[in-house]
C-alpha cells in the first residue's frame, strides 16, 4: 500500500510485491526504488483503459481483478433424469 511497505517486503527478500491501490507517481518511484531486485504487480482500482498509463511505470504485472469481480453469472444447470 505505501512506498515504506515495498522498501520493507524488498529487505525481507520479497521475489514479488503487489503494488496495491498506488498513483501512477507512486508506482514509479516504486520501480525506481526496487531497480529490478523483485517483481512488482500493479493491482487495485485497475481500469482496462488505465492499462498503457500503468505499463509505462515499468511494473511487471498488471493485476485487473474487474474481470472477474465485476462479471454476472450465467445460470447454467445440468438435469439428469433416471
């Protein structure tokens, strides 16, 4: 969530950070700060159109969890008759 938890996770030897709810300024000091130590996911209130804005921070992932949370269900069911 904070600039001081990424430089935290990366002491402790984190191989990823989420990078969760950042501004775009956040994200990149972020990447500046890990200089390519771990990997960084970019996730929390991630738009399909704020896609191109957050890959040029130089994050490795983006995480889009709209496609999943924001989707309806589809009723499907299975009858079997014996």
């Amino acid at each position: 969530d904070t600039l001081e938890q990424v430089t935290e996770a990366m002491n402790a030897g984190a191989d990823v950070i989420m990078l969760d709810n950042m501004t775009i300024t956040q994200m990149q000091q972020a990447v500046k700060n890990v200089n390519g130590s771990c990997l960084l996911e970019a996730s929390g209130n991630m738009a399909l159109e704020r896609i191109p804005e957050v890959a040029a921070t130089g994050v490795d992932y983006i995480s889009v969890g709209k496609l999943t949370h924001s989707v309806t269900a589809a009723d499907i069911g299975l009858d079997i008759s014996i």
